[in-house]
C-alpha cells in the first residue's frame, strides 16, 4: 500500500459521506498526516443496517492524529453545506481539499480555476466493498471487491500533487501503478478471487460493438416458446430488442455468460428476454427457453430511456423505478453492456 508522507498536515480536508465506507477511508489516509478532516455526512445516529456515524468516523480519525469536525449534511440541502462550509473556516480557517460525488463538474471546474484549485475525479476500477456493495450485491459479493483502502491511497496521491494536475479523469489502480505500485492483492478483499469491473468503466468495449462474423449463428429456440415469440410487435421497445440483436457476438456472451428476463408493463410490454448464454446470443419476446439469471421489472417507458442512455440503470434502481431479482453482479454486467449500445439507439 501506499505509505504517508506528512504531506497533508496542517491540511483542511472537507469530506462528503466520511461517515463510513470509501469516503472515511480517506479521511483516515490523511489523518494519518495529521490533516484537519471536516466529516460532512447525515448519519448522526446509529443505523440498524449501516455502521458508524459522523461522531463515531470523528473519534478514528483523531485517535487516527487528525482533528475531525463532525457536521450534518445532506448534499441536497445548500444550506447544510453553507452552514458546514462556515463552521470548517471557523474552526480551520479555510479548507484546501474537497471530497464530492461531482465528477460531472470536473472539466468545468478545473477550467474555472485553473491556476488556484486543482479538480480531479477519481474511478474504482473494480468494485470496492462498501455496506452500499453489500446492500446491492447480497452475500458473497464482497469477495469480488478490493477494500475501500485503495480508493484512500489513490486519492492520496491525486493530493500530493501540484495544482497543475487538474482536470484530469483519474483511475485508482492506474495512478497508483504510476507510483509503483505493484502487489494489488493486498487491496483485495479475497486475494486472487476474479474481481468484479466497476460499474462505469468500460470493460470489454471492442467485444460488445463486434458482430459475429457468421451468420445465423443463434439457436433455434424450443418448440414450447415458439408461439410466445410469435406473437407480433412493434414499437420502440422491439426496435430497441432488434439493435440489441445487432451487436451480439460470441465475444459478447462469452464475457457475460447470463439470461436476463424483462417484464414490462405498458404500450408494447410483456415478457422479453436477452440470451447471453447461447451461441451468438440471442433476444425475443416470452420467455427465455432457459432459465433468466436475472429478472427485470419496469415500465417499457423507462426500459427504452434506460437502454438509450437517458436513464442510468443505479438510478432506475435507487429510485425504484427498476425492480431486480436474482444475481445482482450479472445485473451489473447488463449495466456495462448497455454503455457500450448508447450511440446504436
């Protein structure tokens, strides 16, 4: 792992979701250089399912060698992050440092302040094991993760460097290769276990635009679910089936290896399926001849927006628009996949 330098002491450092999981793991890195940590979260009474609070995190990064002011804050609220803003400058006298989900700003924000604050994102390449991994992911889960250190790290280095190192879209075990890194097992929560991409990155981008070269090579389906396919449809949500169709290939289902059922509900809905498993892959309305790994349940609105890019399929979820059953990690490969079909639909 990477080893502190003192680099950060004296620091101010005003850290979103430092209550737990990747966010305190940072906060922790830099405490350890003796920073001052502003631990902005909403978490200020125990959670029956989520560890820790703001005072809780405070009291780690202190006996950490950091200073630590706990602060209540919902990132939707601009006034808690005013108030918490005002009460870091007092206690501090300003911060140098910002942790937030806001990767969406960084271009624009590193043109706007170029010269004066340096602003970076930072990308997991693998999924990093947080009590969020575990809530979406059930059991076993975590052995497909690193641990929230290598974000920590990562960041820690993006912090050492000069403000002319702005702008830039940074991924964890990348800068850390650059800093000669080299054992990255000793981030991962099961040493040598198959690591599960992250959910944005592009994983396999030249196998999911390939088509196959050969021709009918998808399966004919059983005699049972002929009928069901049969059935005739149009609309947008069969065309978006048969775009689908188009960039299947064996590289595709070879790096997937999973049978996703869709159950829709409006205009053109029912029963739809996405065969990864077969030869070639293959789509249909019905069922799937073989048993789905995973089943999707959404209106045939929100399934179009969703694979068109309009409506990113964490959101869908969080929002309960996107209902999941079955394997969470495959659900996740379907999300990957998706990213790759955005320009054909």
């Amino acid at each position: 792992m990477l080893p502190n330098t003192g680099r950060l002491a004296g620091c101010t450092i005003f850290i979103t979701g430092a209550s737990r999981g990747i966010g305190k793991a940072i906060a922790l890195k830099a405490a350890k250089d003796g920073a001052n940590i502003v631990i902005a979260a909403k978490t200020s009474q125990s959670h029956p399912k989520l560890p820790g609070t703001i005072y809780t995190a405070a009291e780690e990064i202190e006996a950490a060698g950091g200073k630590a002011l706990p602060c209540i804050v919902d990132v939707r609220d601009e006034q808690q992050i005013s108030s918490a803003v005002e009460k870091a400058v007092e206690k501090f006298g300003a911060y140098t440092i910002a942790k937030y989900g806001m990767s969406m700003c960084v271009l624009g924000m590193a043109e706007e302040f170029k010269g004066e604050i340096a602003v970076n994102a930072l990308w997991p390449k693998t999924a990093i094991h947080t009590a969020a991994m575990d809530m979406l992911g059930g059991s076993g889960i975590e052995s497909q993760c690193r641990k929230v250190e290598i974000i920590a790290d990562a960041a820690y280095s993006i912090f050492k460097k000069p403000k002319s190192f702005t702008g830039n879209f940074v991924i964890d075990e990348n800068i850390l290769k650059e800093e000669g890194i080299k054992n990255f097992d000793v981030y991962a929560i099961k040493p040598g276990h198959p690591l599960l991409p992250d959910f944005f990155l592009d994983e396999h981008p030249d196998a999911v635009m390939k088509k196959t070269g050969s021709q009918g090579a998808a399966p004919e389906l059983k005699e049972e679910k002929s009928q069901a396919q049969a059935k005739s449809c149009s609309g947008p949500v069969e065309e978006t089936f048969r775009i689908v169709k188009d960039a299947l290939s064996d590289d595709v289902v070879k790096a997937t290896q999973a049978i996703y059922q869709f159950e829709l509900s409006g205009e053109d809905g029912g029963t739809w399926f996405l065969d990864l498993k077969s030869k070639g892959g293959n789509v249909g309305h019905g069922e799937p001849s073989d048993r789905a790994d995973v089943v999707m349940s959404m209106s045939t609105d929100d399934f179009v927006r969703m694979f068109s890019g309009k409506l990113k399929p964490t959101m869908a979820f969080m929002s309960g628009k996107l209902k999941i059953k079955g394997n969470m990690a495959l659900a996740i490969k379907l999300e990957k996949l998706m990213s790759q079909m955005h320009s054909r639909l």
